[in-house]
C-alpha cells in the first residue's frame, strides 16, 4: 500500500503481527528455553522490543501522512470550502481531500443540524453551527465553494439546504450521490457532483421488501415490454440484480435496446439477457416471443404517453395502449404466465385527455383478465418520474442551456415527482404483494408546482428567473389538467403491507369491455377519429376533455 494512505486498518494488522510475534518469542525464552541458553534473561526486554517496535514501525509507516498533515498541503490548497453534512460522508469526504497532495478544496468547516454537533472536530475540521448559518458562515469564514455530504437526504431536506445556499450566494455547490447509488463502499471525492434538479425533487428513497422481489423474481423468466424506456430500462436493471433465469428485454426501438444491452452485458455477465425487437402490436412477432421464451413474469411498460400528440392521433394511442395491452396479454395467458404487471398513470384516473382515456381502458382490461384466467394481472398507477424521456425535466434543461426562455402552460401547474429508482422498487414490490385484480396506487408525495421547478433549475444553472433566463406562459394544452389526481371518483384506497402502496377499490368491473374493443377496431380501420373517442367515452363514462 501506499505509505500516505494508511490508517486504521494499517495499524491494526501492524499491532497484530507484533503482538504475535511478541508472544512466540516470549515462549520460546521464558517458557522452552532450549538448553538453558536464555537463563537470566531479563523479562523487560520483551516488553520494551514490543513497545519500541510499535512505535518505531507506526511512526515509519506513518511518517508520509504525518508530514502532509503537519504541513498543512490537503488544509491551505485550494478553495475554501463548507461540507454540510457532519454524518459518516462529510468524514469520509475529508479524510479522502486530506490524503490528496493536490486538492481543489481546502476544507474550512462543517454545518449540521445535529445541534450537539456545534464545537466537534471531525478529521481536525471544526463543525461550526447548524444549516440555516450558512449565510452568515461563508461571510465569516469567506466561504467559495459548499459541498453536500448527505446521501440520506430527502427532497424536502436538499430544497431546505438550497434555500439557505442561495441566501449566502454561493454558486459553486456540488453534492454526493443518493443513498441508493453508494450502498458499496465509502463516500470519496470522485462522487461528487454538481447539484442537479433530481436530487432536490427526486431523492425520496423507499423501503423495499428484498425478501418479496427476491421471490417473485429469482429463478424466473422475466419479460419486460418498452425495455428501452426511462422506466421500462430501470425495470431491466433491478430485475437482473435478483437473479431471475433470463431477463427478456422487449421494444421497438433497436438503438435503445442497444446501448441497453451494451450497458447491462458490461456490468451483469452471468444472468442471460436477450434484447428483441419489436412492435406489441404485432401478434405474430408476440405469439412467437411468448411460444419461445414462456415467460413467468411480463412487466409491461410499452406505451405511448405523450399528451398533446395523443390528442391528435387517438387512433395511434388505442392501437398501443388498448391493443398492444390485450396482444401481450393474450400471449402471457396461453403460455402460462404466473403474474402480469401494467404499468399505468395518474393520468388515468378521471382522465381529461386521450392518452390517459386509453391507459384507463387498459387497466379494465387487465382487470377483465384477470377475472377470466388463473394468472394474477394487475396495474399500477403512479405520476411524473424524474428526468423521463420527454418530461419537463429534459425540456427545461434544453431551454436554459440556449439561455431560455423557459416555457410553462400555467403558473398554477402542479404534478407528482418520484425519483426513476424510487417508481420502479415500488412496481417490483408491488407486482410481489399483489394477488391479481387490483390497481395499486404508489404514494408521491405532495405535488410540486411546475413553475418552482423551472425557476430552481435556472437557479442551479447559476442564474435568476426572469432576469437572466425569461420564463414565459404557453396556455395549458389540449388534454392537459392542472392538478393530477390518483383515484377516480368511485375508488377509495385500501392500505397494504408496504406503507408507499395502496389499493384502489370499490371500482366496478366492466364486463363488456372486450366487446366494445373489438368495435373500435372496426374505426382504427377508418381512420374515424370521431367515433373512436366516442365509443372510448363510452367505456369511460367520467372522461373530461379540456381544451387547449
């Protein structure tokens, strides 16, 4: 190892071998003696080799570290710098900096909210006070740089410590990862990175039942449809991390599926993987995917989901949403499928636009299927996922690079944020605790205003809302609500055993529904894009078309 390294573990293992050896010696003197040749040996000797030799082998194998420390290289290069934080990551932060001969930061001092905290010495670095000093600390303490070392941190938390950041005027602020992405090893300064808007509305982190997944999954052929998605690629890459027979990645995007495949085959080698491309609305290619592979467990995230381009193409939306739905259904039922999971939305529930019209017929759908076959289907409803292909997420990012303005229907928009990691543990534990019928709902949370998230996104990029960066008022779209919702107006929820997943009930089977399927593809034929909605209002009678 190298000698600037060395720590606690170092002067363990030195301890050990000089205490064994101290021991052999001493028997081999005091206790065999081979003929007599160490009588009168003094027994101090042993004692002071053993405490002389300590030292002497500590201090040489420490001396490299000593001098950086003693000179003060780590402390007085660089820019000064605030860690936030006190907890087991601010220390492993600095002690990472501090063995650096050459480091950006000088570390100056903690914050914490720990009040008991204020006074301590971490790694030689004084906490100072509490989170909401920040403004008046970096005055003091001419602060240039302040890092985050909290990975347990909430959303509503990092929106708390950003508040206090912005007060102090610092722009160079940066943080380590979640929780869920440092679970191996220690917090380093390799792991920092600049502040994004994911990990102020994105970083809640649910309690997963491993035990559960483990058992739905382990073992089992598992196909998942629209596999090259920002949810459906999240999908593939917990389901591998439980050690299924094969994982069946499904989607009709060949470039998706591919860097997909080239990402998973780099880290996962020993479970199968097989990348297919094709369309869910074509039977042929579906019944031979399933007579093939007889998957037990189908996660079906294919869809479209794009508002505004729905309204134009209904025909489009049905053919995905409502058919492509019933082809992987079909096909799981006839080749004995144990568990079939639809991936549904919030926009479902009292639906104003066509795209969450036909997300709703298609959790009737798998509610009719499941009443009719032995398999368990079941749907599950959740909102916005963080930095989604095509949410505001991307758009707003765009818009600002190009220095805006930033665009928004409405001031008063408001929708449900999750965290991709967070949405997908969720499906997965409930796909394992679901008996078959039920729509589960996934808890987001509070909704977030659109328009907070545009302005926090301009402020991270180092600039002010409406001064640097313009912020202008579209009109809300055709399709589009204000506020989403997660139940229709005849549901109620129903607790379950995971405290972020409830039941939907009390909602009324429609037991015509295929019928009614079959003559809208009568007009998907014609293209009538008048009585195709029609006859969707129909199944859905509590459909509320908006306007743009």
């Amino acid at each position: 190892m190298t000698w600037s390294f060395a720590g606690t573990y170092e002067l363990m293992g030195i301890a050990k071998g000089l205490t064994l050896s101290t021991i052999l010696i001493a028997l081999l003197v005091y206790v065999i003696n081979p003929g007599g040749i160490f009588a009168g040996f003094p027994r101090s000797i042993v004692l002071l080799e053993y405490v002389l030799s300590m030292f002497l082998i500590c201090s040489f194998r420490f001396s490299k570290r000593l001098y950086f420390h003693i000179a003060g290289t780590p402390f007085t290069q660089g820019k000064k710098t605030l860690i936030v934080g006190a907890g087991e990551a601010g220390e492993s932060l600095v002690r990472d900096i501090h063995r650096q001969q050459e480091s950006q930061y000088s570390i100056i001092g903690f914050v914490d909210d720990r009040p008991d905290k204020k006074g301590c010495s971490i790694q030689g670095v004084r906490v100072y006070g509490t989170n909401d000093q920040i403004p008046e600390l970096v005055d003091k303490l001419q602060i240039e740089t302040i890092l985050i070392a909290i990975p347990s941190a909430t959303s509503s938390d990092m929106k708390r410590i950003m508040d206090f950041i912005r007060k102090s005027g610092i722009k160079d602020v940066k943080v380590v990862p979640g929780i869920r992405e440092i679970m191996e090893g220690k917090i380093a300064l390799s792991d920092v990175k600049q502040v994004s808007i994911e990990d102020i509305i994105g970083r809640e982190q649910a309690s997963i039942n491993h035990h559960d997944i483990e058992a739905l999954i382990k073992g089992k052929s598992v196909l998942i449809t629209g596999a090259g998605g920002s949810i459906g690629a999240e999908i593939v890459r917990q389901v591998i991390q439980h050690d299924p027979q094969i994982v069946l990645a499904f989607d009709i995007d060949e470039t998706e599926l591919f860097n997909l495949e080239g990402e998973i085959k780099s880290v996962y080698q020993g479970t199968p993987y097989v990348s297919i491309v094709g369309d869910i609305c074509d039977v042929i290619k579906v019944n031979h995917v399933f007579k093939q592979y007889k998957p037990h467990i189908i996660l079906h995230a294919a869809a479209y989901k794009h508002v505004p381009m729905m309204e134009d193409y209904p025909e489009e939306a049905v053919k995905v949403n409502i058919l492509g739905t019933m082809n992987i259904a079909d096909a799981a039922i006839r080749s004995g499928c144990e568990k079939f999971v639809f991936i549904s939305t919030d926009k479902a529930v009292t639906p104003t636009s066509i795209m969450g019209l036909t997300k709703r017929v298609a959790e009737e759908v798998v509610k009719f299927y499941n009443a009719q076959n032995h398999a368990s289907f079941m749907s599950v409803r959740f909102g916005n996922v963080v930095g989604s292909r095509g949410s505001v997420i991307p758009i707003f990012k765009n818009q600002i690079s190009k220095g805006g303005p930033v665009t928004i229907t409405h001031k008063d928009m408001m929708r449900y944020f999750m965290s991709i990691p967070e949405a997908v543990a969720l499906v997965l534990q409930a796909g394992a605790i679901g008996k078959g019928g039920e729509v589960f709902i996934l808890d987001m949370g509070e909704q977030i205003r659109i328009l907070d998230v545009a302005e926090d996104m301009i402020r991270l990029s180092g600039f002010e809302p409406d001064k640097d960066i313009p912020i202008i008022f579209t009109g809300v779209r055709k399709g589009e609500k204000l506020r989403e919702e997660l139940l229709t107006p005849l549901e109620t929820t129903e607790r379950t055993v995971h405290p972020k997943i409830y039941k939907a009930k009390n909602e009324v089977l429609n037991n015509d529904i295929i019928a009614k399927i079959d003559s809208l593809k009568s007009f998907i034929s014609t293209n009538d894009k008048k009585k195709i909605v029609s006859l969707l209002r129909e199944i859905i009678p509590t459909y509320k078309p908006v306007e743009s």
